[in-house]
C-alpha cells in the first residue's frame, strides 16, 4: 500500500508532475490552477526534477512552447484553467492534429463574463472540440491517479490530454490522498520513446494539405482518436494492478438495479454518491454514473449502464447556449438514439461560476426522476437549479 | 451535520491564520489515520476582510463536496464578527460548541448569542499569541483551545504536526513560540456549558 498524505490538490498535482518529471513544462499560471505552476517550480529551483522550465508571457505561448518541444520527442506538461484554457484554443487543434501527446492539467474554472474564478465545467465544455482526451477527476485521489495515467494514455494514444479536477472545490481543498513513490511512477510511464521528432529530416511538421487531402488527414486522426477509448481502459487496468485503484471510463454506483439514474461528473459525483446511500436505505432505487472520460464520449459503456434505467437525470455544470441542453445533455441523448425504447430523460443545469449544490439539491433531482418513473406529471426537459429566479 | 463525519466552520479575517488551522488541524487527524477534508471560502481577497474556512474529519472516505451547512462545532477567530455575521448560521442551538478568542467570560457571549444553549468557550488567543509569537495572529492557541473543549485529537498529535510543517517555513524560534501558544490556548481555556 502506498504512503497516504494531505495536501491541497493543487500542490498534489505539482507533486505528480514531479514524479512524471517531464523533459518540459511551460507554463503561465491563472487562478485556480496557479499553485501547480508554482509547487512546481520549486521542484525545479530545488534541483528534484530534471525539467526545462519555461516561463512564458501568456497561455498561448505555453502551449506553443510545449507543442515545439513535443514535436521535438520530449514529454511535455503544463496546467491552466479557464480564460487561459480558452487562450490556448487555436495551438490546441494544431497539437492534436500533430498528435502531440502533451498532458495538460486543468483546474476548471468558470468563463468570463462577469469575472468568476470559481469551479465549473466551461472551460473544458468549451474545447471539447479540439481533439484531445480530456478526463474529469472527482476528488483529490483521482487527481492524482489521473495525471500519472495521462502519461501513458496520451502515449499510447498519440493525443494530447487535459486532466481536470473542479476549481477550488478540489483545487484548493486538502484531502487524503495514497502516493505512489517516483520509482514506481517512472516504471508505470517508462521512457519517452519519442514517435518521431523534428529533427528527422524526413519529416514534415505542421504541414499544409488543402483539398485534396485535408478530409484524409481528418478521417485518419477521426478513426485513432476512437481508439481513445480502449487506451483509457487498458492504462486505468493496468494502473489498478499497480494500486488497487481500477479505473474505467465511467465509474457506477449502485446502478444495476436503480430505476432513476443520475449522470454527472466531478466533485458532483460524490455527493451524489452520499445521497445515494441515504434514499438507498429509504428504499428508493436511485444510483449514480459518473463520468470519467468526458471526451472521447465512451458512448457505449454509458448506453450499457443507462439502457436498464426508466429515467435519467442528466447534471451539466456547463451551459451550451442556445444549445438542447447543456453538454453532457447533449452527448448522452444523442447516444441513447440507438436505443429503441429510452428511458425518460432530464437534464439540470447547476453549479455554474462556483455555486454549491448541496445533498438536498441532489435529493430533488433524484425525487423528480421517481416522479417521472410514476407518471405523475413531472414534464419540464431542462430545469436550471442552484439559482435564483 | 452528516452522518459520520464531524463539521467545524472557522471563521476570521484574512490574515489571521484561518485557513492554515483548518488545515493543520485536519493533518493532524490524517496523521492518526482519519479522513479529512480541509478548505477555505474563497471570495475576493484582501487582509481583514471576513472569511471562513472549514474542517471535516471522518473515520470512513469523505464523499462529500458540497459546503458545510450544519457546523457542529464553531470557532470565531475574530471576536469583533460576533454579531456582525451571523456565527450560529446552521448550527444545533442545544449541541453546537462555540469558542471564541475573548479575553472576556463565556457568559459575556452568551448574552450576545441568544437561544443558543451548547457549549460555549473563551479565551484570550490574541494576547498569548502576542506573548508567545510577538504577533497578534490567534489561529495556534485558538487550535490548542478546541482541542481542550472537544477532546478531538490528543495535544500532542497537533504539536507533532505543528512543529513538522511550521519547520519548512519558520525560524526555531517561531515555531517554539508556536508551540507554546498551543499549550497555553489549550490550557487557559474558560468553557462555560
């Protein structure tokens, strides 16, 4: 069993990165993600990682300095959030149509406008597009387990991937955390065995292909992309023997025989889970799916668990406007068209800019599903709670 | 309250070391094997503006993520917010457990807290921070009060873990300091109820 310790999870971050030891980390620091650039570079000024560090002026030259040193074969890092997520957004398709498989860490973090630092899933909602993996953590030790998996996953993958836990809410909380020892984090991601590097004269990076051949190049990083899904669940295995901690790209909750099944994603997830065993114990058959791999959509393994259910409260901390829903919403109704009966299905806005959801709220979502499965009545599709109105 | 777990809101100025005894505190528990969860409210910052930080120490995995509504135990680093927020917000008016960084009685709050029946508690942090520290920052001897009134934790499991991480970032002499304050707060503690 591994050493147990507590630390805000912004610092454990920075304590992975370190036992990563990337060959690179550019990095510009942005609230709340700042911490994990600062930790850092004191392994960095202490002489306990072999790391370049780069000071950049701004996002947008940190993933371009991290995406110029990925090409070059290096294992390459940053974190961020939010605004400065968004900042990045133009290097972000060129990184994973590059296939550079950086591993970025994301404190997620409302967008601006009205200024908010606070936690919610805007940021990585609104890069969803860009083609990289991105992982949603629930807790501190998640976290953690997450950001020594990206190594491999993006690796093996040849992607670019975002690890994300909830700003503030799990960024600057201190919880309980088991750690592994470098030694044994070095051998889980073994070396860099670099795809191909800039320096091969053969090689041509950031090519241009127009129309004779920019639909090939698109179906081709369309089809490995797909392939995502299958990585995430062979690293989270592999880690699990490692651990003990197995992962997959959802995580259920008392869902094999629930009627009414709540979908969501971070720190939600675990007071849903509380929630959960309280209406378990009064005899309702609620469960809970989280979301572990937000992008690439693990379409089937949420059909798989969702199918048997007669609702489906979907929760969104996340808004797509003038959108049918907010993201999740959207993914997972699309992908229950397959199905030819589906469950009855709900979608919650909640949480936005840092707004607390607390156990009561959780309670009356799952309480409008039961109503739902009992045909008494409840017909609104998407409801906006946790907000004044 | 949640089942299971025990809830302490802190409140303060910023400054005042808030946040750093809700986590030192929360580290000690880890150290004998708890569960816990320790985090600041964040709003915008400035030194001597109002905030408050929370505790939860649990012997299971602490799921929950959402804020502390029902404290069961309060600790008011800055006495001068009694009756400027609402300290009692959420807290059981018959179990509650209130300590206060007051040179003055218990029963001098008792008046300014009306219904509320629990556990109350002073003591003068400020002062013995200024004697022990040579700074007014009452967070340590306020630690070492809560510890008397509530028997959470042995002292000296949050001396080991005072002396540990106060070490990375203080002189010796400050952290003695430190340690004594922790004493004297657990021991000049007044706890009426």
């Amino acid at each position: 069993m591994g050493k147990k310790i507590a630390m805000e999870t912004n610092q454990l971050a920075a304590f992975a990165m370190a036992q990563i030891d990337p060959d690179v980390v550019a990095a510009y620091p942005i609230t709340p993600s700042t911490e994990v650039v600062q930790e850092f570079s004191k392994y960095v000024a202490n002489g306990e990682v072999t790391t370049e560090f780069v000071p950049v002026e701004s996002e947008h030259s940190a993933i371009s300095a991290c995406l110029g040193a990925a090409t070059a074969g290096a294992r390459v890092m940053t974190a961020t959030a939010s605004q400065g997520l968004a900042l990045m957004n133009e290097i972000l398709h060129i990184a994973s149509s590059a296939r550079a498989p950086i591993s970025v860490v994301v404190a997620s973090r409302a967008l601006s406008g009205p200024i908010n630092i606070h936690g919610d899933h805007m940021d990585i909602s609104s890069i969803r597009d860009a083609g990289w993996i991105i992982m949603v953590a629930e807790d501190a030790q998640e976290a953690y387990d997450n950001i020594i998996q990206s190594i491999p996953i993006a690796e093996r993958a040849k992607f670019p991937i975002i690890t994300s836990y909830d700003g503030f809410i799990t960024s600057h909380a201190v919880e309980v955390a088991e750690v592994l020892e470098k030694e044994e984090v070095q051998k889980f991601i073994g070396p860099k065995k670099p795809d191909y590097s800039v320096f091969d004269e053969k090689l041509t990076i950031g090519v241009l292909a127009l129309q004779d051949s920019y639909i090939e190049f698109k179906r081709k990083q369309a089809a490995d992309y797909d392939k995502v899904i299958d990585i995430v669940k062979e690293v989270g295995k592999e880690y699990g023997d490692l651990t003990g901690r197995y992962y997959d790209t959802v995580e259920k909750y008392m869902t094999d025989d629930a009627e009414v099944i709540m979908v969501a994603m971070g720190s939600t997830a675990g007071t849903a889970k509380v929630v959960v065993d309280q209406m378990r114990a009064e005899g309702h058959k609620v469960g809970l799916l989280k979301i572990r791999l937000f992008r690439p959509v693990p379409k089937d393994d949420i059909i798989g668990v969702l199918r048997t259910a007669d609702a489906v409260m979907i929760m969104d901390r996340a808004y797509t406007y003038g959108g049918v829903g907010g993201p999740l919403f959207e993914e997972i109704s699309a992908a229950m068209n397959d199905l030819p009966c589906r469950p009855y299905m709900a979608n919650y806005i909640y949480g936005l800019g840092g707004r607390d959801i607390k156990p009561s709220h959780i309670r009356q979502v799952f309480e409008d599903g039961l109503k739902a499965v009992k045909g008494c009545g409840f017909d609104q599709q998407i409801k906006w709670i946790t907000v004044r109105e | 309250m949640i089942e299971n777990i025990l809830e302490i809101r802190w409140h303060g100025r910023a400054g005042q070391g808030v946040k750093t005894a809700s986590y030192l505190l929360a580290e000690a528990a880890m150290d004998l094997g708890k569960y816990i969860q320790a985090f600041p409210e964040y709003g915008p910052e400035r030194m001597g503006a109002p905030m408050a930080a929370y505790t939860r120490i649990s012997d299971e995995k602490i799921l929950i993520h959402s804020g502390v509504e029902n404290p069961d135990i309060i600790v008011v680093i800055d006495p001068t917010l009694v009756g400027t927020i609402d300290i009692l917000k959420g807290v059981d008016l018959e179990k509650g457990i209130v300590i206060i960084n007051s040179a003055m009685e218990p029963a001098v709050f008792r008046e300014k807290l009306p219904g509320f029946k629990g556990k109350l508690a002073t003591v003068d942090a400020t002062g013995i921070a200024l004697d022990t520290i040579g700074r007014p920052i009452p967070n340590v001897p306020m630690l070492g009060a809560l510890i008397k009134v509530t028997n959470l934790l042995p002292l000296e499991s949050v001396e080991e873990k005072l002396k540990h991480k106060f070490s990375e970032k203080f002189t010796e002499k400050i952290v003695e300091g430190n340690l004594k304050a922790l004493e004297r707060g657990y021991q000049e503690v007044r706890i009426d109820g």
